[in-house]
C-alpha cells in the first residue's frame, strides 16, 4: 500500500508542472508606436488568456537587445504600411515552447494584413502595397492577383547545429541532479571523520564532476555553448550546492536525511525547474520557486551562459552560492551527533 503510494507521488511530482502547463505574462516586446502598436499590444493582453506581457520599443535593435538579455521571449516589429510587413522576433534557445507560439503569432498577423488588403481592394482604397496614385476604375477588371504579405519570423538566439531543437540542453539538467545525490549520498556515507572532512570531499567531488560533465556536454555532444570554465563552474557549483545539502541534511538528521534531501531535490526542486517548460509556464508561484533552488538556478545559468552572454546572471549565481554555503556549514557542523556511529549502528542492525 505504501509502495504503491510512493509510486503515485512521483508520477504526480513529475506529471503535474507539464499536465497543468499553461503560458501566462510572456514578456514579449512590441516595436511601433501610435494607435497600431497600442492595439496590437491590447490584443496581445487579452489574448489567449493573458499569455502575453507586451513591453513597447522604439526600435528593432532595442528589441534585439531586450531578447539577448533575456528580458523578453521575442518582439514583433510592426510595419509602418501595408507594403512594410511586420517581422517577428524568436529566441528559440530561450524556449521552444514560446518560440512555436510566436511562430503561430507571426501567421496570425499575416492572415489579418492580408485580410484587409483584400477588403481594401474590394472597397477601392488604396492598400500601400503598389503605385495608388491613379484613381481605381470600377469598370475596369479585377486583377487576378492581390498583393500579398509576408510576415518573416527571424530566430534572433537560435540553438547550437549541434542541438538544434534544444533537447540535449533541456536534458542535460538531470545528470547534475543525479551527479549531486549520488555525491552527497556517497560522501555522507563513506567519508569517515569530522564534518569539515566531508565539506572539503564535497569541494574536490563538485570541482572535478563539474569539469567531466562540461567536458562531455559541450567538448563532446556539443550542447553548451561558451566559455569552458564558466560552465564548468557552473556546473560544479550546482553539484556543490545539490550534494551539500544531502551531506548536510546528513549530518543534521543522520543518515535519514539523505532521502530527505532527495526527494526535495528529485520530487520537488526538478519537476520546478523551468529546463522543459520556461517558468511562465508553471502554474504560479511554483515557477518562480522553482529558479530560488539549485536546479532551476543551475538550468537557468548554464542556458544564459551558452547563449546569453549579456543577461543578468547575478541572481542564480547567487542561489547556488547560497545552497552550496549552507549545505557545507551544516555539513561541517554536524550538530546531530556522530555520522559515522549513525552508520555503524545501522550496519550492526543489518547483520545476521
């Protein structure tokens, strides 16, 4: 009965984020001015249940700038006439997710030009899409063919060719939480000795898995993007603040606290973290949970490495920091007594 529990906890744990995933305030950048941007940014807000937040822009490469510093998912640039399409702007590494939706945004639009340069046509006015300078001539016939617009979708931060549809990076989170619970768990487990000599294994271990899954990830598969070290650092501080808050727990609560920390980090902080569906997508708060624990704050920091050089990375720099700090403080504390006795008192028990 039990077991069959724990079965269905974690189906719900990881089912639920992509069950309930419904996008809401994408920020999303409108570049125009007057009335056309203004109702193009009212019918974006009470679009498709408020899934998009417009943010106005007085020119494309402001727009440009905004996506490559992450403070909006994509622009739609609007023409300043009928013969001046709109463009619409995608980040697909940011999302793919979003970037499909921009790709349905920019048909959308194209439909809706088109539309009324065919009611333009059949009303006699001028559609700016060729020379209007004679008058119309309702005896004269209909042209069999109308002008026609186009509107270009531009991937301004697309994917690596060798992870073109981000899948390797969306998955290469779920090795550094396996990385950092078997790490912990081992530490805590094995190491002998004070709490400080298990926070420096926890240092070297973190240290040099990083640099390994860095090295297969984007010396290898090709998936990370970037400078090497910086990844690996990343990485590596990940690993540290995942495995330290296992060997921490560890050494508050005993050995039980090993699968404490990890069913908050493989039930709670995974299914949160935004690698899969970007935050906005979670139903809220949860998303934005998700980026103050380390897998969130680690996916996060190692996609805006790769290709968002120019986004501001303080904050999950400053997440894993923290998880990894207190993690090794409580491992180095040890308060709940000796580890090592936990161990050997559960080893007695087991024999025969």
């Amino acid at each position: 009965m039990g077991l069959s529990l724990a079965v269905g906890i974690v189906l719900l744990a990881f089912s639920w984020p992509t069950v309930t995933a419904s996008p809401r305030d994408l920020p999303i950048g409108i570049v125009g001015s007057g009335p056309q941007a203004t109702a193009v940014a009212a019918e974006l807000s009470e679009s498709a249940d408020d899934a998009f937040d417009p943010v106005t822009y007085d020119d494309r490469h402001s727009a440009v700038e905004a996506i490559r510093e992450r403070k909006v998912y994509g622009a739609v640039v609007l023409g300043s006439s009928p013969s001046n399409p709109p463009e619409v702007l995608t980040a697909s590494a940011a999302g793919p997710p979003v970037a499909q939706m921009l790709a349905g945004l920019a048909h959308h639009l194209e439909q809706k030009a088109n539309e009324q340069i065919a009611e333009a046509l059949a009303s006699g006015r001028p559609t700016g899409a060729g020379d209007t300078s004679a008058p119309a001539d309702s005896t004269a016939p209909a042209s069999p063919a109308q002008p026609a617009i186009e509107v270009t979708v531009t991937d301004v931060v697309p994917f690596s060719d060798d992870d073109r549809k981000g899948a390797g990076l969306a998955t290469s989170v779920f090795p550094l939480v396996i990385g950092g619970l078997i790490g912990g768990a081992i530490t805590a487990l094995t190491v002998r000795g004070s709490g400080p000599k298990r926070a420096a294994a926890i240092i070297v271990y973190a240290a040099f898995a990083g640099c390994v899954l860095t090295g297969i990830l984007q010396g290898w598969y090709g998936v990370l993007q970037g400078d090497f070290m910086l990844n690996a650092l990343a990485i590596g501080l990940g690993l540290a603040a995942i495995s330290g808050t296992i060997t921490g727990l560890a050494g508050m609560v005993g050995p039980a606290g090993i699968g404490v920390g990890a069913v908050l980090m493989i039930l709670v902080a995974n299914p949160l973290s935004g690698t899969g569906l970007p935050p906005e997508f979670i139903v809220w708060p949860w998303g934005q949970v998700g980026q103050w624990m380390p897998v969130g704050a680690a996916g996060t920091l190692v996609r805006e490495l790769s290709y968002f050089p120019d986004a501001a990375m303080l904050f999950p720099w400053l997440v894993l920091a923290s998880w990894a700090f207190v993690g090794l403080l409580l491992t180095a504390l040890g308060r709940r007594g000796d580890l090592d006795e936990a161990i050997r008192s559960g080893s007695r028990r087991m024999r025969p």
